[in-house]
C-alpha cells in the first residue's frame, strides 16, 4: 500500500491490528509504501481497509526479512528486543516474541508508556488492554507490583502469558472486557488502546492515576475528575500521565 507521508501514522496505526507480525516500510518519493507479509485471507482484510493494494508471490527467504523488522528498542531504561536478539549484560531487558498480539514494544505509544511509568512512583499496576503484556512486564522489570494484565482477545492473553513466562516474571494476566468486567484494583492504571477506550476507561475511576496512550499527539482524554500530571509526545503520537483531582 502507498500512502501520502501526511497519512503514514494514520495508516501505521489501521495497519498494525492486520499485521501483528510486523511490516516494512520504504520511501517512495512524496509516499511511504507499507509492505506485509500474509496469506490470500490477509490479503482480503487489508483490502477491505485500504481499498488500492497491490500484491505479489514472496521470494524465498522472506521468514528471515520477517525477523529483521523486529529490532531491539529502548525505552525507560530498559532493553526491549525479540528472542532471537540477545540483550546487553548490563542492561535491564525485557524479551518479547512478537507472535499473534500487539505489542513489541516497538511502536511510538509504547515506548512512551514505558517512559512515563519508569518517572512515576511505584506501586500496583493494571494494564488494560496488554496486548501481548509488554507494558506490564516493562512495570514488573521497573519495580511496580502488584502487576495485572486484562485484555478481551484471548490470543493476546495467550500470547501475554507465554512472554510472562519467557521473562519470569509474576504477572497475572486475566481474559476479560475492560468496559464491563470487574476489573483488579490498582494504585496505577496503564491503558495504550483507542481513545475512546480509554476515556471509557477513565470514566470507571479503576485507580486514582493514570497512564494513557494510543492516540495521535493532537488528541487527549478529556474525563471530568482527572487532572493531566505529565505529557509526553514520541514521533506524532502521545502519552499522558494523570491523576483524579
């Protein structure tokens, strides 16, 4: 898919709940071209979204091209890679296996989580809406706890426990809606999903402060009660750290 540069990070974000694995980007003059790798059914979806798509058989090799999307990050002083990475001895890391959720910890809205949760004082955490639960590890690795994780797809819960295992961590992680279940109390709530959700969210007082992210940096939650503590904005997108007045 080619996309004006104007519309790259609304299309980044469209693209990311079709292509969980990863995609690949390249310049194309004025455009950015958007390339994934996927099946017939894939490509059905991606259509129904962006409308102009072009495909073509991959080459061999392409699992490899696949992994070399998948680059180590840092984000609040911690290491942030796949496991076929190894990371630094010397650094605080956390090891992510991209599977079948959302979360590699390589998009702008999560590193800026894990930025404004490694400034906040410590304490319980739930993370709503975990994905595949990098957050929640990046709050266990940074000394919160308690940790939760909730999220409604059960891949992305599967997926959140087996990278709780992979980094031995003790978080629980809980299938659940995070608008109408009985959610875990919390000192700290920590939500990177759509803006709707998250005001949503805010508006069910889970715990008296807040971390938010998951929308564009002209966008912000606006919940009667809560007061904006820390802001944080990280190539387009932003981040808010807040608390009940």
């Amino acid at each position: 898919m080619r996309v004006p540069l104007a519309d790259v990070e609304i299309a980044r974000a469209r693209l990311l709940p079709l292509a969980p694995g990863g995609f690949e980007e390249a310049d194309a003059d004025d455009e950015v071209e958007l390339r994934l790798y996927t099946d017939s059914a894939g490509e059905a979806r991606v259509r129904e979204v962006f409308g102009s798509v072009s495909s073509a058989l991959v080459e061999s090799g392409w699992e490899d091209r696949w992994r070399a999307f998948h680059r180590p990050v840092r984000a609040g002083g911690l290491w942030i890679g796949p496991p076929w990475e190894t990371p630094p001895p010397d650094e605080l890391a956390i090891v992510v296996d991209p599977g079948q959720a959302f979360g590699t910890g390589a998009h702008p809205t999560t590193q800026a989580c894990i930025e404004l949760l490694a400034a906040h004082e410590r304490g319980s955490v739930l993370d709503a809406g975990c994905g595949s639960g990098v957050v929640a590890i990046a709050a266990a690795r940074l000394g919160f706890g308690p940790v939760a994780g909730v999220d409604s797809d059960p891949v992305a819960v599967a997926a959140a426990r087996a990278n709780v295992a992979l980094n031995g961590v003790g978080i629980e992680m809980l299938l659940a809606d995070v608008l109408r279940d009985a959610l875990p109390a919390a000192d700290l709530l920590v939500a990177n999903v759509d803006l709707p959700v998250v005001e949503a969210l805010l508006a069910r007082l889970p715990a008296v402060k807040a971390i938010t992210s998951g929308y564009l940096a002209y966008e912000a939650p606006r919940v009667p009660g809560w007061e904006l503590r820390a802001h944080l904005e990280l190539d387009g997108w932003a981040a808010d750290s807040l608390a009940l007045s």
